[in-house]
C-alpha cells in the first residue's frame, strides 16, 4: 500500500499552525505589553485590534467556507501566507494607532486566508475514524508555537519590535509557501480512501449500506443550522474563546504590570501555559477518539474558569503555575476537539459552510473576550474583575456542550 497522504497535509498543517502561533497569536500579548508602554495607548485601543482580528474572521467566514468547499485549502493558504508575512512588514513600520489598525486588519486576513479554518478543512477532509487524532497532531503545532513567545519577547527586548515584527513577516513567507503546496483536496483525488483504510467490500446481505455512506457525508448547511447542536457546540466554542484571546491578549500585561513581574518572567509563565497545553493536546490524541468529545469539551471549559480565576486573583507563583497548567491543559485537548466534533455531527459534505458559519457565533467570543478584560482593566484599575466575569462565562460553555447532541439520523463515528 501506498503511505497514506493525509498524514503529510498534517504535517504540512501542524507546521503552519506553528508559524502562526509563535509570530502571532500567543506571541501577540509581548506587542501589547510593549506598545502599551511605548505609546501610550490604552488596554482598551490594543483590545480593538484583537477585536478587528476576530470581526474579520467572522465576516470571511461564510465566504471561506464557501471557498474552501468548492476549490481546496492550497489556493487560500498560499494567499494567506503571503498577505500574512506583509502585514508583519507593515507593522514593523507603523506610526499611529489608525496605522497600527491598519496593518492588523492586514494580518488578520492572511491568518484567517492561511490559518486555523483552512487547515482544519483540509484535514478533516482527509480522516474520518482517526479525526480527532490528525487534528490532535495538527494541534502540537499550535501549541508549541507558544515556546516561541520567550524568543519573540527577547527579540523585542534586544532588537526591538520593529526588526522583530519585520523578520516574523520574512519567516512567515519563506516558510509558509512551501508548506502550502503540500495541500491537496480529498483523498479520492489521488486514489486513496478516507484514513488510508482500504476500500470497503460491498456486501449483499446489508441493504442499508448506500444509507451509511450517504449519512457519513453528512448535512447541507441549511440543514446544520436547523439543529440544536450547531448553535449550541458554536455557543460553547465561543465561550472557551472568550478565555483564550483574553488571555493571548492581556495575560503578559497582567503579570508584568498588574502582578509586578517582569516581562521575561510573563513570557516565562506562557511559555509553561504552553508546556501544559502540549500535554493537553497528547491527551486529546490519545482520548479524543475514544470518549465522548462533547463530555470532554464540558470538562475542559470548567478547567478554562478554574485557571482564569487563579489568574485574575494570583498571590503567587504556584496560583500562576495552576493557571497555566490547568488553562494549557483545557486549551490544548478541547481546541482540536471543536472541529472534530462537528464533523462528526456534520459529516462532510458540506464542513466548509458549516464551519465558516459557526465563526460568526464563535467570533463573538474572540471579539468579546480582549474587550470586556481591556474596558473593565482600564475603568477598574486591574484586571481581576474582567477576568472573573469571563470565567463565570466559561461554566456556562460548559453546560452547552453538555447539551449538544447528535443530529438525529448522523450515526456516531466508529472507532
């Protein structure tokens, strides 16, 4: 048998969600810290660039979806790649907070063209019985993108962030246009099956076979949106994202300026958050196939509210340790669990749409999160009132998941 092709859009995908994750997303708290003391500007102006980011992705995402079910992941990554790397370039040469927004609306349409969205598509249309565990691997990526943010930060600190931000532009093309090219549709485009299995034997004596395969390639769009789970699995994703990109964006800041370390020690706590969720994402690749995901992603989200509380309400280093190991945890094993879930209930068919669709729900979370600890820590003084609403949020993402069933007639994935 020929080696089975999807693993190498893993590879490909886990790779890309690393460039990501260390120039940008858990890398982008150091920038905040940084310009916040520069210029001046307030938590609450660097939240709006948060914000953009994520109202960008939540505009695209219907037509990505749209996209990526009709043409493939390759054609949008490859563009991404290279509107991604000119934003950083254009970052690096930024004046005024209207610029500054500017080129993050920039970033933010190459990280949405070449990032988690089509990735994800391009994968899950690759895996069926060992989803969760592709998606898993393509999580490390992400995850250990956070041992850059001790780089990133003492690039900041020795070179500057302008030489920083400029050679992450570089590094992202070089890198991310190769990787690109290793993307290729479904595995019936090139001869090969779904997980690499062999074909199935038709059998005579199971009528209802033509029914299984037609059930394994799922919903239409219009008909995910007419169940229950997709706007409960949408809402519950949401809430854990609430968590996640406050953190990303303020979490450094707190522990520099509200907790009085500095800010090699904030990027150290970051970078153990991100041994935690390394260890997370083990666990998801382990687990994930094997238990009942939406039971997991309710355990994670209680996980996600313990951790922004020891954050919010810290006294020491061992309540900043906990946070970080028990947030990285929950980030790490749910975040590949979100898509995997849904292509589960959905089947394939059409995961593009659906998926896009749930960013316009899920993106409120992204939005709300950096804004609601910004506004709250610029009109309080700190950040523990902000972190505390949020994790009360975070309990209830776990009851959504709790209550996110099947679509009736979508017959569970075999192991």
């Amino acid at each position: 048998m020929r080696k089975f092709y999807g693993w190498k859009i893993v590879g490909a995908g886990c790779a890309i969600q690393f460039l990501q994750a260390g120039l940008l997303h858990q890398a982008f708290g150091a920038y905040v810290s940084v310009l916040s003391d520069e210029r001046g500007w307030s938590k609450t102006s660097l939240s709006g660039a948060a914000a953009l980011q994520s109202a960008e992705a939540a505009l695209l995402g219907p037509l990505l979806g749209w996209l990526v079910d009709r043409f493939g992941s390759r054609g949008l990554i490859r563009l991404g790649v290279a509107i991604l790397g000119l934003g950083f370039m254009l970052l690096s040469t930024i004046q005024s907070l209207g610029t500054f927004y500017g080129a993050i609306i920039v970033i933010a349409i190459g990280s949405s063209l070449s990032g988690f969205f089509p990735v994800t598509v391009g994968v899950i249309n690759w895996f069926e019985r060992k989803r969760a565990r592709a998606l898993s691997t393509v999580g490390f990526g992400l995850a250990l993108g956070g041992t850059c943010v001790p780089l990133v930060a003492w690039s900041i600190q020795t070179w500057g962030w302008r030489p920083t931000a400029f050679a992450s532009g570089v590094l992202i093309i070089a890198a991310g246009l190769p990787l690109a090219s290793l993307f290729k549709r479904r595995p019936e485009d090139v001869g090969q099956t779904l997980d690499g299995l062999p074909p199935p034997v038709p059998d005579a004596g199971k009528p209802t076979a033509d029914g299984e395969a037609a059930a394994r390639q799922g919903l239409t769009a219009r008909q995910a949106l007419r169940t229950s789970a997709f706007w409960l699995l949408a809402g519950g994703h949401g809430s854990a994202l609430l968590i996640v990109t406050a953190v990303n964006v303020h979490a450094i800041s707190h522990i520099h300026h509200g907790l009085g370390y500095t800010l090699a020690q904030a990027a150290l706590a970051i970078t153990f958050m991100t041994i935690a969720q390394i260890a997370g994402v083990g666990l998801g690749w382990l687990i994930g196939d094997v238990f009942e995901k939406r039971y997991l992603c309710a355990g994670c989200m209680l996980m996600h509210a313990s951790g922004m509380l020891l954050l919010a309400h810290a006294q020491s280093p061992l309540h900043i340790a906990a946070f970080a190991l028990l947030h990285g945890m929950a980030w790490g094993l749910r975040g590949p669990l979100m898509q995997a879930v849904r292509a589960d209930y959905f089947g394939r068919l059409a995961i593009g749409k659906i998926l896009g669709l749930s960013l316009i729900v899920v993106s409120i979370g992204q939005i709300a999160g950096p804004l609601v600890a910004g506004v709250l820590a610029d009109r309080m003084g700190d950040y523990r009132p902000g972190f505390t609403v949020l994790a009360s949020l975070a309990l209830l993402g776990s009851l959504m998941f709790l209550a996110a069933r099947p679509p009736a007639g979508m017959r569970p994935v075999p192991a």
